[in-house]
C-alpha cells in the first residue's frame, strides 16, 4: 500500500488537520484511564458493541494532543476497509 494512501486513510481518524467529534466527556473515565498513560502497563477496555469505548479513546487522544503535539497521537481503525 502506498504511504500517501495511508495518510489519507488515517487523517480520517486523527486531529492531525482537523477537529473530531469526541461527544460528551466522560471525565470519571478520562481521569482513571489518563491515569494509565503515564505508567509502563498496557490496559484494555472491553465491552459491548456501541457503548462508547472508541469515543473514550478520542477523547484521550484529543487531551493528549493538547499535552503534546498533535503528529504524534496515532488512532488506527483496523476495522477500515483499506487496511485489509
């Protein structure tokens, strides 16, 4: 696949040029999972179909990104076709 084609395919999902829709804070949540970031343990988040995990990970990204910048926060949706 060709590196321009995967930049396109990510910008989708990156603020790297634009602003995303995060939905509603869920600062309980940003605060136990930023909690998280800043330790050498690898977390998951599990639970159903549509109940907002992907929504809580932009939201970490987007608080990230205003901490560091924005180029060096990556979101993959594996779920895209063009990564198949």
């Amino acid at each position: 696949m060709e590196r321009e084609r995967i930049i396109e395919a990510l910008k989708k999902y990156n603020f790297w040029a634009r602003e995303i829709d995060i939905g509603i804070p869920r600062e309980e949540y940003l605060r136990t999972l930023m909690n998280f970031v800043q330790t050498d343990k690898i977390i998951s988040v599990v639970g159903p179909r549509r109940t907002g995990k992907s929504t809580i990970f932009k939201q970490i990204a987007k608080r990230l990104g205003e901490k560091f910048s924005k180029e060096n926060i990556l979101i993959v949706n594996f779920e895209d076709p063009i990564f198949e």
